[in-house]
C-alpha cells in the first residue's frame, strides 16, 4: 500500500454510507441518528460516495480516518449456564453459547433495546384511549363514525362534568 495513492474517508462519511447504503436507512431517519440535518447528511453521503468511486475507479486505497471509534456491542447470556459475553453490533445473533453450546440464547437483560412495538408506548387491547369520543374535547370529524355524531354515548351528568372542567381550565389560561 505504501506505493498507492491514497482517498481519504472521514468517520462521518464512512457512517453516512454504513447508515445510508448498508443498513439501507433512509436519509431522513440516518440524519437524526447522526444529530445532523437532512441537508448536511446529503452532502456528507455525497462526498462519501465521490470518494469511494475515485478509489474505486482510480485504484487508489481507502484510508478511514476521523479519531478513536468505540464499537457498540450487543450483550447476550446463555440460559442455561448463565454464561453472558458481548458480539460486535452487525455481527449478528449468536447460534449457541460459546461455553456450552446451547441454543438457549438471549439478549441481556440490560441490553434489551427499545424493541419493534412501533406503538410508541401507547399500550395494546380494549383499554387503549381512542380518539375523537368525547363530543366536548374533540368532536368528531367528518370522515369518522356517524354515530358520535347522532347520539354520544355520555350520559348528561358526564357531559355537563366535563363541560365545566372545560370552563374551569378555560379561565386559569
């Protein structure tokens, strides 16, 4: 390598193009990741990807530079033996543990994530609050159910509650 010209790629472009090209994330989503705007991911991926080509086309290496990187790891534990060890991010879910060979195999306990609910922590079932019920708060719009429009389901005492809950709040604005 020492005879090679070399292309120079900064850690933010190297994680712009892990994000953007590897991982397959949307700009939009990958800017957030990285704590900067849409705008400057783009110019960010942009340069990456001129840099990569002319290493490419050129023949030229590809030096990555940009400081001291900690790699983030995903910790798991055996089931069974209770054995707990940590596998680079990317590198996949472990088949077996590495001590026994089970395939009793989970993420750690303090390594859990945010999971894939999607729900953003609003709950599941009969019990979740709807929206657009109460004829006071929020009345129905015009493409919901007509039947919040014709009759609510309030009694006249809950109604008449909440209506001077509303004037209460009202005033203290």
């Amino acid at each position: 390598m020492a005879d090679l010209s070399e292309v120079v790629l900064t850690m933010d472009e190297l994680e712009a193009v892990r994000l953007a090209d590897f991982e397959g994330i949307y700009q939009e989503a990958a800017a957030k990741r990285m704590n900067v705007s849409r705008q400057t991911f783009g110019n960010i991926i942009k340069s990456a990807h001129q840099k990569i080509a002319e290493a490419l086309v050129n023949a030229k290496a590809l030096r990555i530079e940009g400081g001291v990187v900690t790699m983030i790891e995903k910790q798991f534990h055996c089931g069974d033996c209770r054995h707990e060890w940590s596998v680079p991010y990317g590198m996949g879910r472990p088949d077996n543990c590495p001590e026994c060979s089970s395939l009793n195999v989970h993420r750690s306990f303090n390594d859990r994530g945010r999971g894939r609910g999607g729900r953003s922590g609003r709950g599941r079932g009969k019990f979740r609050r709807r929206r657009g019920n109460c004829p006071v708060c929020s009345p129905a719009r015009e493409n919901e159910t007509a039947s919040l429009k014709e009759e609510p389901s309030w009694s006249k005492e809950e109604l008449s509650a909440t209506e001077k809950r509303l004037r209460e709040l009202e005033t203290q604005s």
